[in-house]
C-alpha cells in the first residue's frame, strides 16, 4: 500500500479484519450498485465468506479497497500545445486547384473554369 488510509476508511475498519459490501461501500463513500459492478469488473479484490455458492457473500480488506482507491486515482493532463485551427490546404477563391490540373493533364479535357471571384 502506498500513500495514507484515507480516516473514513480507517475508522471502518477500527477492530475488525473485513467489511461487508454495505460497510465497504460506505467507507469508500459510494453507492453499493457501483461498488458491485467494480467488483464484477475485477477492479476490487474481496474474500468469498463462507460456503455458499448461488450468492457469494463478499468481505474486504482494507488493503484491496486501498488499491481500488489508487487505481481509481485520475490526474487532469493539461494539453501541451495551442489549440490551433486547423487549413484544408485550399482556399476557396483559388482559380486554379492543382487537382484540377492534374485532372485536365490526365484526361486531355481543358480545364472547368472555377466558380471563385
């Protein structure tokens, strides 16, 4: 484990080894439902508690909820350049367009005026 517990999260676990999902959601301060889905997602570690199989009664320690919390750590990166406006290469007054070129020189056509001033 890196970095301090977190005090909420310490506190829950005061005398005891693992907490129920409701406890463990309450010390993370979120919903249960997104606790569950981060735990369905292999993003939170937890002890299967005792023999059932249809619903697994999961229990956590307080070092899987600290790595959940680390992993979940996000850091804004501020962009490194300007935001700049992007050129299409052409402009639209351009009464010659070297695709236009190449097309009349390829075909043997002349070229179609251009619609520009």
């Amino acid at each position: 484990m890196t970095g301090p517990i977190p005090d909420r999260l310490a506190r829950a676990f005061t005398g005891r080894t693992t907490l129920n999902l409701r406890e463990a959601a309450a010390a993370l301060e979120m919903d249960k439902r997104h606790l569950r889905s981060a735990v369905r997602a292999g993003r939170v570690g937890y002890l299967i508690h005792g023999q059932g199989e249809r619903r697994a009664r999961r229990r956590f320690l307080l070092c899987d909820l600290v790595q959940f919390l680390q992993s979940e750590r996000r850091r804004e990166c501020p962009s490194t350049r300007a935001k700049v406006r992007r050129s299409s290469g052409a402009t639209s007054g351009s009464k010659d367009s070297a695709f236009g070129a190449l097309r009349a020189r390829l075909t043997g056509a002349p070229p179609k005026p251009s619609s520009g001033a």
